[in-house]
C-alpha cells in the first residue's frame, strides 16, 4: 500500500544511541530503529568500534540508522563495514548520487523553516527511503531539539520522518497534526546525561506513539 495514508502505526526511531546498554534499553522497548551518529561534531557521536558493540546489543528486528552529514566516502565506507547499518541517514548537502553509491536504503534529512519548497527539495531524491523533515536552527539542520512549525508540513505520497523538539509530551500532538510514517527522538528520551536515554521518558514517549 502505497502513501502515508495507507499506514495505520506511526514507527519510532531513537537516535544518538551511545553505548550497547542504550541500545539494549531501545531494543527491549520495542522501537522499530536507532541511530548511531558518525557525525564528529556531535555530542552524541561514536567511533566504529563503538558503533559495533551498539549493534551486537540490538536485536535483529530493530534497524540499525548510520547518521552522517557531508561525511567522505570513505568514512561511509569504514561505518558500513565496522558495524551493522541497515540505512543511511544523511544531514548535510550530500547529492543524491552521493547518497545512493553505496547501494544501502538512504533517508535523507532537511531542516524546515519558513519559504522551504518541499516540492523542489523532495524531486531531488527520488530514490530514497524516506524524507526527513527536521528542525532548523542557527544554520544547523539537524539535531537541534527544536521543533519547527507543524503548518509546513507538506502533502506528499512519499514516506516521511518527522523530526525535531519531539518529546512525551508533544509526539501526540505532532502526530496528529502531520500523520508521518514515523517519527525521530534523540534528546526528548534523554535525563539529565547528553546521549544517555532516560528508561522512563522512553516509555511514555512509545506510550505517546501508540496513543496518538
């Protein structure tokens, strides 16, 4: 079935996963996918060898995401073959033949502000997955914790992630408001440690989901 309004469950993926306990804690509570961040100016990055042990932790039904934004070829490369990557995510201004050389399913990720033409932006690649639709802020487009404005949300048969500011409190809401395919949370399951999920905040983020 084709389109977003064919699918009746919202998917969850949990991103910035940074040790294989995390991991394991996503695993168990059922999300459908995490992200590893390759990016090095993130707070949440890891190395490959680390990448590898998050992986080894996950069971196999949950999809592995490797997060990257204008990395090089080669460090694609060097993630795909240290650790299990089931997609891509790209950040950055990667091209679409960038993203599709290494014949891995890609989601590509853009930060939404006012006067973004999704029409023009999404046309650009065709060939991925899913589109990300993230907050934008002080230039970064991604990774932000900020929401953007929900109005801007397009019409669109292609598979869309909505990310951005997400949290147990507002993922209803948000859901309601745009009926994405799935939805992105890295700091609103997070306590009071960058990069360390918080069990609690996990649950009622999925119990949000599920309600919505």
């Amino acid at each position: 079935m084709a389109g977003q309004a064919a699918r009746t469950r919202v998917r969850v993926k949990v991103c910035g996963i940074t040790t294989p306990a995390d991991a394991a804690l996503a695993g168990d509570a059922g999300v459908d996918a995490v992200g590893i961040n390759f990016f090095a100016g993130s707070p949440r990055a890891v190395s490959t060898d680390q990448a590898a042990a998050i992986c080894a932790a996950l069971p196999a039904q949950v999809a592995v995401v490797g997060v990257f934004v204008d990395p090089s070829e080669a460090t694609v490369r060097k993630a795909l073959g240290a650790a299990r990557l089931d997609i891509l995510q790209f950040h950055g201004s990667e091209s679409a033949a960038f993203c599709r050389q290494f014949d891995t399913p890609y989601v590509k990720a853009v930060g939404v502000g006012p006067g973004f033409d999704f029409d023009t932006w999404q046309s650009g690649y065709a060939d991925a997955r899913a589109l990300m639709l993230d907050g934008s802020q002080g230039g970064r487009s991604g990774g932000t914790g900020v929401p953007f404005d929900w109005t801007l949300w397009p019409r669109s048969d292609r598979l869309l992630v909505l990310a951005g500011g997400l949290t147990p409190d507002n993922v209803a809401a948000a859901i309601r408001r745009t009926r994405p395919f799935a939805v992105d949370v890295a700091s609103g399951v997070e306590g009071a440690t960058k990069g360390r999920k918080d069990p609690a905040r996990l649950r009622s983020f999925l119990a949000a989901v599920a309600d919505a």
